[in-house]
C-alpha cells in the first residue's frame, strides 16, 4: 500500500561544474512535486547540485541482466574502437 | 560560566532580536523533535534540515543580541528562565501530529518569509545580513510545508480531519504574528523591523491561497491567544527548556 501511494522516483542531480545530470540515488514521493522536494531534502544538504530531476522509477526501461553476454560481451575483443591506436600530434597538447 | 540566570537589560533592540531569535530556536527545537519519529526517511530529513535552518538562524540573532548586552549565544540560549522568553505561544505548542507539526510551519512561515524579505531593508546592517540569509531558508519551508497542507487537506478522509482539527486548534495563536507593542513600534520607526500589520496583506493572500488548494476553510477571527512577547507563556515551554537547558545548567560551561 505504501508503495502504491509513495511510488519510487529516481533523483538524478547537475553538479555546480555544468556536466551530465547524474544519476545518485532514489526516494519515494507521493507526486512529482513532493519528489522534488525530497530529493532537494535528501540528496543536496552538502550543496551537491544547481538542478534536479526526477523520474518516476517505473518510466525506466532497464536492460535484463540475463542479456548481459549477448549485449556487452562482443565488445570486449574490439579494442580498436578505443581511441588508443592514433598517434595525438603534440602541438595537440592534453586532449 | 555561572549556572544562575542571567537577567538582560532588554533595549527594544534586544528585545525584538530575543524575539525572533527565541522564534526560531524553539520552533527548530520542536521540529527537531521529529528526528527518528518522522513518517518517513525523506520526510525526517526535511524536518531536520529545516530544524537546522532555524537553530542557525535563531545562533545568529543571539550573537547579534549578545553583542549588545555583553553575553555569547550559549548564554542567551541556556541561561534565562521561562518568563524571560519572548518567542510566540504557535511555536513552543507540542508538535501534536504531523499536520499539527505542518500547519504550525506553514502559518509561522507565510509569516516569516514577507517579514524577513522585508527585514533585508532593516537599518541595522546586522540584521538585515541575516534577513538575506534566513529569507532564502524560509522561502522553502514556506513552500514545503504549503505542499503538504495541500495534500493533507484534500488527501484522505483521515489526513482532512486531522488538518481541520490542526486549523482550528492552531488558528487563536496566529494573532500575536502581529502584535507590536511600545519597543516593536519603536523598531518599525526606526527602520529596523517592518510592521507586522503591513505584512498581514501578503500572510492573508499566501494562507488563502494555501487554504482553497487544501479545500480548507478559513477559520474566523476570534479570541486571539497572546503573552508569549511579553514572557506569560504556556506550561509547555517551560518542558522545553528543561530539555534544551538541563546540560548547561547542570554542568555549566560544559563543551564537547
């Protein structure tokens, strides 16, 4: 019952340096509003973030663990898609 | 630091800083009460860091005040007796229930959030740093607490009734909100404080609002509870001091 009234919500969080939003963690909330604030309240006291989502958690489509081999496993013996096999020039500097 | 009661020499300045001060202190007090009783984790985290917010607030006024009358913030805070007190009777009410502990926020904060915005004007630097800080702090709980009084009142039958039961209870203790006497007068003259009563426009339109969302409705304005200014307050404070006080009175000076 409570998890039909408080559904989970998925928190993703922008940090202060202009990346991603990440994803860190979950709450339960009875709507998006509410899921807000508890994010806000649970996942920023330490001033973690400049913008918050949040998803319901049943609005995500999540791979099966049992597909694991079929899915990644290929890509591990093509090393060559790695950027390692070019020679950087040095007036590139750092990339 | 001696055990025995400090008395003040209360200059409208002081006085009107303890006010607010004591304000915030035993309300952060209360809502930390919450802490490990809340409904749920998200919800004891929003009452905590709202606890925080206040004590924070309330530290920065006893500095200010105890700069004028020679004492520190722990002085002010663990030192005086009950009838020294000059915080409101809403906020040294015991929390009840959740939506007692809300409404309580909600009316306090509709109240707070136009007097610091207003405060960020005062004439006393001091003071009106503080408003810039509190106002940012208070805009939340505003909002937090206006969020859940929606959903309490239009929620379930059982959440309806307790709210409605949390209004009427509630509600005679929201006009010493704007009570000012010869010493507040002064301040509002001064340019120090705004008057409340020049507040009481934007606490109406915030609660109406608040109140139609919740399918609630506004009680009328009768026989207003008031003393809480002045230090004649109710029998619960003095629990709360013995709580927030019992260390320092009976280890003086104790730190950790």
């Amino acid at each position: 019952m409570t998890e039909s009234r408080t559904p989970l919500w998925e928190v993703f969080i922008r940090s202060r340096n202009g990346l991603a939003h990440k994803h860190v963690g979950s709450v339960h909330a009875a709507d998006a509003t509410l899921a807000l604030q508890a994010a806000r309240d649970v996942y920023t006291r330490r001033g973690e973030g400049l913008s918050l989502w949040v998803v319901p958690s049943s609005a995500i489509t999540a791979s099966d663990p049992a597909d694991k081999d079929m899915l990644f496993e290929p890509t591990a013996s093509k090393i060559y898609r790695h950027p390692t096999f070019y020679e950087v020039p040095d007036e590139v500097g750092n990339m | 630091m001696p055990t025995t009661s400090i008395s003040l020499d209360e200059a409208p300045l002081v006085l009107h800083l303890l006010r607010r001060a004591d304000d915030a202190l035993i309300l952060g007090h209360r809502l930390s009460e919450w802490t490990g009783h809340a409904p749920t984790l998200e919800e004891e985290l929003a009452l905590a860091n709202i606890a925080l917010d206040l004590i924070g607030q309330a530290r920065l006024l006893y500095a200010h005040a105890g700069s004028l009358t020679g004492h520190d913030e722990d002085q002010l805070a663990y030192l005086r007796d009950a009838r020294a007190w000059r915080n409101l009777l809403l906020v040294e009410l015991p929390n009840g229930d959740f939506a007692q502990t809300i409404l309580r926020l909600a009316l306090f904060s509709a109240f707070m959030d136009p007097c610091w915005q207003a405060t960020t004007r005062s004439a006393d630097p001091t003071l009106a740093a503080i408003a810039a800080k509190a106002e940012k702090e208070v805009a939340y709980h505003l909002r937090h607490s206006a969020e859940w009084l929606i959903r309490l009142g239009d929620g379930t039958e059982e959440s309806r009734r307790r709210a409605k039961a949390a209004l009427d209870a509630l509600w005679p203790y929201t006009g010493e909100l704007f009570e000012a006497d010869e010493a507040e007068r002064e301040m509002i003259a001064a340019g120090i404080a705004p008057d409340p009563e020049a507040l009481r426009a934007a606490w109406e339109a915030t609660l109406t609002d608040v109140l139609a969302r919740a399918a609630l409705e506004r009680p009328s304005d009768t026989w207003m509870q008031t003393g809480g200014r002045s230090g004649r307050h109710t029998e619960h404070l003095g629990y709360v001091l013995a709580d927030l006080q019992y260390l320092q009175r009976a280890y003086p000076g104790a730190t950790w």
